[in-house]
C-alpha cells in the first residue's frame, strides 16, 4: 500500500504549485495595509512584474483570503504587492502567503485536489476496524456504524481476559436517590435473565445518581470498561456517567473513574466501551454508580452486563463470508442463522474503510496517496490553462501527458480491493 504522509491541503497545493513552476512562497517582511503586502525577497522583475497574480493568505488575521494583484512595485529591493479587494485586517510582519501565476486561481487548485479525491472513489478507502457492536444470541439484524463504506471482513472476538463489575441482576441499595425507581426487567434485557430498569422521574436534577455495593475487586492490570446502556430519550456524550471508587460512589469528581458514556438513540440498546481512566489506582474498587449528570427530563434507562477487559488480550476469530451480508439500502450488517449462532454473546469488529474524505480547509490532511493527488491535480491544472500554438506557448499540453502517466502510476499502485462488499 502506498505510504501515506498525510500531508495537508495546503502543503498538497503547494507542492502542485511548484510542479506547475506557477508558486512563490513568502512571508510580509514589514507590515503593510488591507490592499499591500510588502516584501523585500520578491527582488526579481520590475515594476507591474505581478499585475494579474494571485496572492493567498496562509496566516494571520486575513488566514485564506485570496486577492488579485492590481499593482506591483519595486523599492530599493522591496517590492510592494497592491491587492484588492481590501482585507478585512491590515497585512502584518510575517504573515504568510502564496503568489501564484494569474492562470492559477488556488480556489481551482483546491477544487482539482477535492477532484482528483473524487476519481479514486470506490477504489481507495481509509482503513477502519470498528468495534461498536456485540452480539447478544438473538439479534440477526445490526446498523453498519457510520463512517464504514466498505467491509472486507467480520470477526469476533472468542477470548478476553475480563471481570463482571456488576450482572445487574439486583437493584442498587448503597446510594438511592428519590427520583429513580429502580426494578429488574425479564424482557427487555441483554444477558442474563434480567437487566437493570431505572425509571427517572421529572423532578430529577442533573448530578442526581444510585450507586450499589459490590464485593472488593482489583481491576488496576484492566483498561477498558464494557456494558450495555439503553435510553428513552437521546443523550449527549457525558449526559450519563459511570462511576468506580473504592468507597461510597460520590459522583462529585472524587471517585477513582467517573466516565462519560456515548451519546445514545432513543430506545437502542447500546453497547457502550470506555477507556478506564486511572486504572492503576483502582486496586480495591468496592462502589459502582450511574450519574444523571444533565438534566434529560423523565426518562427510563437500562443497564446490564458491566465489565472490564484487558483490550490487547482479545483473540479473534474471522467469521466465514457465507456467514454474514450487507443490506445497502438499509446499512444493516445481516448474519445468517450459522453466523448468529458462532458470533453468539460476543464483541464484533468489523475490518473495512470510509470514502476518503474532501479536503475542507488547508489543515485538512489527506487518506488518499499524496503522489496520486499531486500528479492527477497537477494534470488537471495544466490542461485547464493550455490551448492551441498561440495560446499555450508554455507547451503545458505537452506536459500534462507526463502527469497524466504519472497519475495513473500512482493510481495503479493503490491497494487491490479483493471480495470486500461496499455499504454504500
């Protein structure tokens, strides 16, 4: 696969600049106005040398506004850059820009870049492995996470080492507040024989929690809290927050973890993995709490199956392609009944890649191989300023044939897609 650098916008059209022999790029030596850039290293020329160029500004208070220069003149070594329309900020000592040749708007520089991004659609992709759901032994039917365009393969996970914090088979007594209404549900649930109903009234407020008691337990050699959570109503990351102390859950900012779980949909069963923050000091962990900490009006949540695992210890087995499909109209990752049946109570991860994305803004940085874009962009740019004998004196049709094979160079060498079934 090719290296990716993972070189910015701005470095990408800077570098098909100087393919292009079109790009000077500087700094202001001295400040100037809101319609001159002064320079004392543009030296070469002479006067109205820059008439018809376009400067784009690369920081500063004026960061990516792009002008037409109307003048140019030169000073004892120091040339002064008349631009309009003015700038909304005056030009200062050392803000950056690039000079491009009057052929070469940088807006079109930047539009060939997101082009060529567009050509290799469908054949290259960022790498993603995504661990987001679990199976449960009945469901057949999962929601492709967002951001996956492309799977390649199905695992599941067949070994980890873990520990259960709490089954959420018993209601939690340590801490109660009055307004949850705790009760075990038999039918909505995710392992076991039962989960956890928390019933919110309406007058509960944001920091309001419940915490139960829980036999001493060392998880300081663990890294990663694992469980289900299902809401009524849609949350926000950190509107829920679970909590882990080796005293009474306080839910004030001094329990050993306090960590904000995902934002969840209304009435999903969500299955939730969060990075224990100082498992170090979480040798004698003997509390464990949910906390309201945003006030979500009257709500019912769910909780079960709360555990820790040591990540790097998982051991994974890949699920055969027969197993499983992809409904594209409905991004619903489908197993078939011997598929459900070997991933069972079971973590999934899904091996596969995103489109790769547009370049937005210039510290945008690229998924896509840099000599790829280069090339395909800089073919872009000579074609579109190139014409017959009397217009194209620079050759740049000529020219463009040696990008063009360079970009298909480029493109060749990206990475096979061998059996993997697109999303979307």
């Amino acid at each position: 696969m090719p290296v990716i650098q993972g070189r910015t916008r701005e470095q990408l059209r800077q570098h098909i600049g100087r393919c292009l022999g079109a790009l000077y790029v500087s700094s202001a030596s001295t400040g100037g106005t809101a319609t001159t850039v002064i320079d004392n290293t543009l030296v070469l020329g002479g006067a109205d040398n820059y008439i018809g160029y376009w400067v784009r500004l690369t920081s500063g208070d004026d960061d990516g506004a792009i002008r037409r220069v109307t003048d140019s003149a030169i000073s004892s070594n120091v040339t002064t850059l008349t631009i309009m329309p003015a700038l909304s900020a005056t030009s200062t000592l050392g803000d950056t820009y690039e000079l491009w040749e009057g052929g070469y708007n940088p807006v079109a520089i930047d539009d060939f870049i997101n082009q060529s991004l567009i050509s290799v659609t469908g054949k290259a992709f960022d790498p993603i492995e995504n661990v987001e759901l679990h199976g449960d032994g009945k469901q057949l039917r999962f929601d492709i996470p967002s951001g996956i365009s492309m799977i390649s393969k199905i695992e599941y996970r067949n070994k980890v080492s873990s520990t259960r914090i709490h089954a959420c088979n018993v209601t939690f007594d340590e801490t109660t507040d009055s307004d949850f209404t705790q009760s075990l549900d038999i039918e909505d649930k995710k392992q076991g024989i039962q989960a956890l109903k928390l019933v919110i009234a309406g007058g509960a407020s944001a920091g309001d929690f419940v915490t139960d008691s829980i036999t001493s337990k060392n998880i300081s050699k663990y890294d990663y809290v694992e469980m289900w959570v299902k809401s009524t109503v849609p949350t926000s990351s950190g509107n829920l927050k679970l909590h882990l102390d080796n005293g009474t859950v306080t839910a004030d900012g001094n329990d050993l973890e306090s960590l904000s779980l995902p934002a969840l949909s209304a009435d999903t069963w969500t299955f939730v993995r969060m990075a224990l923050d100082n498992p170090e000091s979480d040798t004698a962990i003997v509390s464990v709490g949910l906390e309201y900490d945003s006030d979500l009006g009257a709500c019912t949540v769910w909780l079960d199956d709360i555990s820790v695992v040591i990540n790097d210890t998982a051991e994974w087995t890949t699920l055969p392609r027969h197993n499983w499909k992809v409904d594209k109209e409905a991004r619903a990752l489908i197993l078939v009944r011997d598929g459900h049946d070997a991933i069972g109570y079971r973590l999934i991860k899904i091996t596969g890649g995103d489109k790769p994305a547009l370049l937005s803004s210039d510290s945008t940085a690229t998924e896509v191989d840099e000599g790829f874009i280069v090339a395909n962009a800089t073919n872009l740019a000579l074609i579109s300023t190139s014409g017959g004998p009397a217009t194209d004196p620079d050759a740049k049709r000529q020219l463009s044939p040696y990008w063009s094979a360079q970009a298909e160079r480029s493109r060749h060498q990206l990475p096979m897609l061998v059996n993997v079934r697109h999303v979307d």
